[in-house]
C-alpha cells in the first residue's frame, strides 16, 4: 500500500494560484495560465471548471457512504467491513 502524503504538493499550489489568476481575470484563457504557472492543462481545467482534488473525492469511505443509503446494500456493506482491501481488490 502506498504511503499517505501529508505534504502539500508544488503542483498543487501553482494551480490554486492559476486558479486565482483566472478569477482576478489576469489571464483570459485557461491556456495562458497553464502555460505561466506550469501546470497540466487537463487539471487546471478541471479544477477551474470546479471538479476537486483526487485526494479529496472520498476513497472507500465515500463508497460506502454511498452505499449506506441504500437498504438491499447492507450485506455488502457488512462483508466489506469485514474483508476491507481484499474484497475491494476482488471487485475491481
């Protein structure tokens, strides 16, 4: 299992400030920022369009959060709390 970054990424940083940019009306295009700030296009987009961080989307948590919600679930629920990465790993 990969380890669990709790320093701030760089990367993450230039795209908070293209981000800004782009609001302050700085640059007109999300091109010119990525190109200013060096950041990927496809992210800074994304992210200016309002998608969030990778790090931020839930995980397993927020699949068994969805899952929760519905009642024919709770089976699986149950053996997912019990077996955890293996059967995650089965599933996918």
């Amino acid at each position: 299992m990969p380890p669990i970054r709790t320093k701030a990424n760089p990367e993450e940083g230039r795209i908070a400030k293209a981000i800004e940019a782009l609001e302050k009306g700085e640059f007109t295009h999300v091109t010119e920022a990525h190109r200013y700030f060096s950041v990927p296009y496809g992210k800074l987009l994304h992210r200016y369009q309002g998608r969030k961080a990778a790090n931020s989307l839930g995980g397993k948590t927020g699949f068994l959060m969805m899952l929760k919600n519905r009642p024919s679930c709770s089976i699986l629920i149950a053996v997912i709390n019990l077996a955890g990465p293996v059967i995650i790993g089965a599933l996918n």
